[in-house]
C-alpha cells in the first residue's frame, strides 16, 4: 500500500514480433489522484545507434516520414511548434519545450486539445543493454489514460520498428 495519492500500475505490455521472435516493451502508468496528473512511460529499446535515434527524434518536423509514418500523417511547421495530424483524423498543435542534443531529450506540449495538462519527454539513452527511447506523457485528465496507453503502445511499437528499419537500410 502507498502512503500517498499516487498509483503505480503494469498494464499490459506492446509485443513486438521480429523475425519469429516476440519482444515486449516495458510500460508503465502512474496516476495521481491528488493532482489529476496521469503519465505513461515506455521504454523502447532500438537496434540502432544513440546518434541515429537521436537524429531521427530531434527531427521534429518529420514525424510522419521518419518516426511514426502512417500514425502521423502530416506536420505543419509553425514557429516554436508542430501541428500533427494523426490517421484517426485527430490534430495536436506540438509546442516544443525544449530540444537539447547534449542530453538527447526533446519535450513538447500539446495547447490545443481538452487535454488541461499534457508534457511529452523522449530521451535517448545509451547504457550497457543497449540503446534505449524513453518516452513518458504526463497529462491530465486522468480519464485519458486508456486512451493515452493505447495510443502511445501503438506508436511505439511503430517508432522501434521504424528506427531499426531505417538504421539497418543506411548500414
């Protein structure tokens, strides 16, 4: 039991199938009733260099080319921000918080949704396993969390299989 308002959860994991195998991406959400603030997190391990992933995520324009392709199906560049539609028809004017290549992280904000609180954070990170995106979505409200897990479990089953497609054709 947790002594505060905060609950972690499992849900259950995005597979992955490549080459007969089966992969499973860590996910995990937390929602906390005191605040209404929800967060997905899913960590997406890629069979491609630090460099190349990063490069691929900090095109922030090309989501729907080199990232998500079919999930997004056009961005519109606009000063500070991105407008993305996505293939359900939906829009998300992106504001872009921070893109920082020394530390690989790229934070944006969705501001024009229903959604009354929303920051999305990808890092790239590099460590003994391997290469690793982490992406997290912390948004309010927490009715959105379902929504939120589906779509996000989508998305980064198509981000993996998009980098290592890229980075295994450029070799």
């Amino acid at each position: 039991m947790t002594t505060d308002s905060a609950q972690r959860q499992r849900r259950p994991q995005p597979t992955i199938r490549e080459e007969g195998k089966e992969m499973t991406l860590p996910m995990e959400t937390r929602s906390d009733e005191g605040t209404g603030i929800s967060s997905v997190t899913v960590d997406v391990p890629v069979e491609a260099s630090a460099a190349f992933t990063w490069d691929v995520i900090r095109d922030i324009y090309a989501v729907d080319t080199r990232l998500i392709p079919g999930f997004a199906v056009t961005v519109e560049k606009r000063p500070d921000s991105r407008v993305v539609t996505f293939a359900n028809g939906m829009r998300a004017t992106e504001r872009i918080v921070e893109l920082d290549d020394d530390a690989r992280r790229l934070q944006y904000q969705v501001t024009d949704s229903t959604v009354t609180h929303h920051l999305g954070t990808q890092v790239v990170r590099e460590d003994d396993a391997g290469v690793h995106l982490m992406w997290t979505t912390e948004f309010a409200p927490a009715s959105l969390l379902d929504f939120t897990t589906t779509n996000m479990r989508t998305a980064a089953q198509l981000m993996k299989t998009t980098i290592d497609t890229a980075y295994a054709n450029q070799r």
